[in-house]
C-alpha cells in the first residue's frame, strides 16, 4: 500500500464536516517540518460535527485507524498514510464512516 505520510498538520475531517486532530503526541516522534508524524498509537478526536439522526444529535467523537503494514515505523509502532484504513465513530462506538482526508502540502510518499 502506498500514501502520503500523514502529520498532526493533516487537514481530517469526519464525513459530516467535524474535524478530526489527534489528540496524543509522543515526544520522541519524527517531526516532518515541525509537525509529528503520526501512527497508529495517536489518539484521534473529532470536533464539531453536526450529524444528527431522527433529530438525535448523534456526532462523530473519534476516529480508529488501521496502520498498512508498510514496514515504515515511528518508535516500533506503524505510521498512518493518508491511504490508510479509519473508521469515525460516535461516543457509543457506532461507525459512521470514513474519514476524509484532504491533500496534504507536504509530501512524503511511502511505496
């Protein structure tokens, strides 16, 4: 699998228009211009989403990613690509799709 390497700059949003950070850094992580490469050991937020079922506000809260098997590694833990595998989901743990990552300015691509 191959991808743009994603940083704690990356532009994520959940499908709803939330905003997705990740909300844990390790301090000895790589840095790409500054800004933390991420992995699959980051904890991941969303923000301000406004989904709504049968009128029951119903937000994305977090997201769970799956690493690739790369062989690319931060710290013994896989790194996440913008290709990668996620899933938002609310409070409760329900899935409510993908997250949506916009292009990154900064690429590194892993192949």
């Amino acid at each position: 699998m191959s991808g743009t390497l994603l940083d704690t700059e990356a532009v994520i949003g959940c499908p709803h228009g939330g905003r997705v950070v990740a909300t844990t850094s390790p301090a000895d992580g790589v840095r790409l211009a500054g800004a933390a490469v991420v992995t699959a050991a980051h904890g991941y937020a969303v923000t301000g989403c406004p989904h709504t079922v049968d009128d029951v506000p119903t937000p994305c809260a977090a997201v769970r990613w799956t690493a690739p098997d790369t062989g690319v590694t931060v710290a013994g833990v896989p790194v996440l690509l913008d290709t990668s595998a996620a899933q938002c989901l609310t409070a409760a743990l329900v899935p409510q799709g993908a997250p949506v990552v916009q292009a990154a300015q900064r690429k590194v691509v892993v192949r």
